[in-house]
C-alpha cells in the first residue's frame, strides 16, 4: 500500500522572478542559456519539495545537460518532431537522475 506525505513549499512570488531572470538571460543567450535555466529551476523545485519530511536536493548542472540537451534538439529537428517523445524520456532521466534527498550539507535556509 503507497504511503508518504509529499509537500511543496515554494511561493508564486520566488517562482515569479526565477522564471523572470531565466527567461531573460535565454533569450540574451539566444537560448544557449537555456540547460542553466532548466537545472537552476529544477533545483529550485527540489529546494522546495519535502517527502516524509525530507527535503530533496537536485544536483544536476548546466554543463552537465548540455550535451544532452543539444543532442535532444538536433535529433528533434532533424527527425521533423518525431523524436519529441523519446528526447522528453531523455530530459526526465537526466532530471531524475540528478534528484536526491537532501543531507545537512545541502540544505541551504530559505
């Protein structure tokens, strides 16, 4: 039987400005920016979601989604759309696999 008690602390406001400089900075970069913006904003999430009480902390980076974040937009383009799915697995891995519960190091005081 699933149990557990998920929460979510995040506030419209936070999100509001981390979309905003997100947002701008992937526009300025010409969405270059954009695997920083992901990784930042996914650690933003974990910063914010409890489980049983235990914060999650997200250590995936920029540099580190890079590649596959190029290879997923190559492949998207060149196959007219039809690798979508397969690339949004690939995306989801990589955000998964980078997601763990936080330990005293990496809780950081909001």
């Amino acid at each position: 039987m699933a149990h557990g008690k998920f929460e979510f602390k995040g506030t419209g406001g936070s999100f509001l400005w981390n979309v905003i400089w997100t947002s701008i900075l992937t526009i300025i970069t010409f969405g270059i920016f954009f695997p920083w913006a992901y990784a930042h904003n996914q650690k933003w999430i974990a910063e914010r979601t409890f489980i049983d009480g235990k914060q999650l902390c997200f250590k995936g980076t920029g540099a580190g989604f890079f590649g596959t974040w190029l290879l997923i937009v190559f492949l998207t383009v060149i196959t007219l759309g039809i690798y979508l799915p397969w690339g949004f697995c690939r995306l989801k891995r990589w955000q998964t696999n980078n997601l763990y519960f936080a330990d005293t190091a990496d809780v950081e005081k909001h």
